[in-house]
DNA sequence: ATAATATGGTGAT
DNA sequence: TCACCCTATTATC
C-alpha cells in the first residue's frame, strides 16, 4: 500500500512508538539476523521520512526501509503478539511493537551512506524543506514524458503509481507530454496538488484524489477519479488503460491534451 | 491448489 | 525492455 504518504504516516504514527525509546530489535523471519543485532538494545534517536524511504535513527546508526510493493508495518501495543507472516524486523519498545514485513530495503546505514542516500532521494512534495525547484530544472530539461518524471524519485519524491495517473488527471496534462514542453505554470500546479493530495494522504492514511470523497472499504471506490476506471467522472468519455516502463497508466483523451 | 496481481525499485542486456 | 527481488490477497481452475 506504499506510496509516499505512507511512509510519512508510519513515521508520524510510529515516533511516539518508538522515538527516544531503547528498543529490542529482532528478525523473527530469520532473515535480517545480523543487522538486527547490531541495533538491538540501542536507543531509536529520530523515525525520518524522505519520499518513500524511512530512517530509523539509533545516533550514528540508521536503519533504512524502503517497503517497495509489498512491504508493510503492522503496528500494535505490548504484549506483543505472535509475529503474523513474513516479519523481517519486530521493533519492540517499552510500549508498542512495530513489524515490518516484506520490505524491499532493510539495512543498516552508516552515516555517509544515509547521507547518500538522502543525496540521491528527489525533493520530497511532503517535505516543507524540500525545494520544487530542482524538479522543474530536471523536467523542463528532459525529453522524458511527465508521467515517467514525476514518478521517477530522484526527480520529485513520494508520488507512486495511483497518484502519478490522478494528478495528471486533475492537472488535465496527458501522461505522454515530454517534460521540456511542460509549462512552468502547469508544473506549479502539480507539484501544489501533489503536495495537497499526499498530505490529506497522511491525514486519512489513504488515497484520496475526489474532492470531498470519504475512505471506502472497496478497492478505489469512490475515492479515486481515473485509476483503473473506464469513464472519465468529467466528461463521460472512455479512460484509455496504457503503460508507462511497465506500470499501469490511464488518461482521457479529451480531457488532457498532449499539448 | 495454483496463478495472477499489486500503490516499487534495481541492475543487467 | 526484461528479469528479478520481496509478500499477501484475490481470482481462477
């Protein structure tokens, strides 16, 4: 379930977890044996999110996850249960109990390489420090499609593949337009609206593109305008269903022109 | 039971 | 562009 908004969730719900606490760390799945040894009694200084990327900071030590497709956190008060299916990393604290399952990264970081890290990590459209301004010198220099740079991470940070199709959408840019022919102005737009839409993200812990749209328990319901739609909610036409480098893509046709 | 799918990313070709 | 990594859930036989 991970696009940017939540990551920056888990870290706003997991600080009071885990932050400031010394914390036992383990790897009931078996296989992050050695990392969690390093961090095990060690006390968890910060719980930083830059785009889809969470740091786990134990002072000099971070511990990275990335989640991936699969990854997610599953989060409780102590006792602590039995750990529910693939549990790389178990944090536990005085209090709660943090799993993490299937991540993509799970690794300890010295603090050049998290550093690096975050070097490498676009500006993050959740961040109040980060600076839109290195995504517009990126995009209006490429020939790349906007659909492809405003997902790829070292460009602009935290939008994923629901929101790339949605903002689009709503911005009525089509996917395909090559990022150099992109108006500034229409850039404005979708990073403001990116910015907007993942911090309701954070706020409700889902995605949300429909103003005024409420959490469903359906897959999109009614929360999502175009993504994985047929009819376009604004003027009835078909969506059209594509790929963008092997992802799931959608756009109408009339109601966001390539130019 | 088995296959297909998923909101992600990397590294080789 | 493709193969591959990671896991859980849903769809299909």
């Amino acid at each position: 379930m991970p696009e940017g908004h939540t990551i920056h969730r888990a870290a706003r719900d997991q600080r009071p977890m885990l932050a400031g606490k010394v914390l036992d760390v383990s790897s009931p799945q078996g296989r992050f044996m050695e990392g969690a040894a390093q961090l095990d009694g060690r006390r968890c200084t910060a719980i930083d999110a830059y785009g889809k990327h969470l740091l786990y900071r134990f002072g000099e030590l971070s511990l990275h996850i990335h989640l991936g497709l699969f990854g997610r956190f599953r989060c409780a008060k102590r006792p602590a249960a039995e750990p529910k299916g693939e549990v790389r990393v178990r944090m536990m604290s005085d209090t709660h109990v943090v799993d993490i399952n299937g991540p993509n990264s799970c690794e300890v970081m010295d603090p050049a390489e998290a550093a690096a890290l975050v070097r490498r990590i676009g500006p993050d459209v959740l961040r109040p420090d980060a600076d839109p301004e290195r995504a517009w010198q990126r995009i209006s220099r490429s020939r790349s499609s906007v659909g492809q740079l405003i997902m790829d991470q070292s460009v602009m940070a935290g939008i994923g593949n629901i929101y790339r199709s949605e903002l689009l959408w709503r911005q009525k840019i089509h996917p395909d337009l090559p990022g150099n022919r992109l108006p500034r102005e229409a850039f404005d737009r979708i990073w403001a609206d990116a910015a907007d839409l993942l911090a309701l993200g954070v706020r409700t812990n889902a995605i949300i593109t429909v103003d005024g749209a409420k959490k469903s328990k359906s897959r999109y319901g009614e929360r999502v305008n175009i993504f994985a739609k047929n009819a376009c909610p604004a003027c009835a036409g078909k969506i059209t269903a594509f790929e963008i480098a092997g992802r799931r893509a959608f756009a109408c046709k009339r109601c966001q022109p390539k130019a």
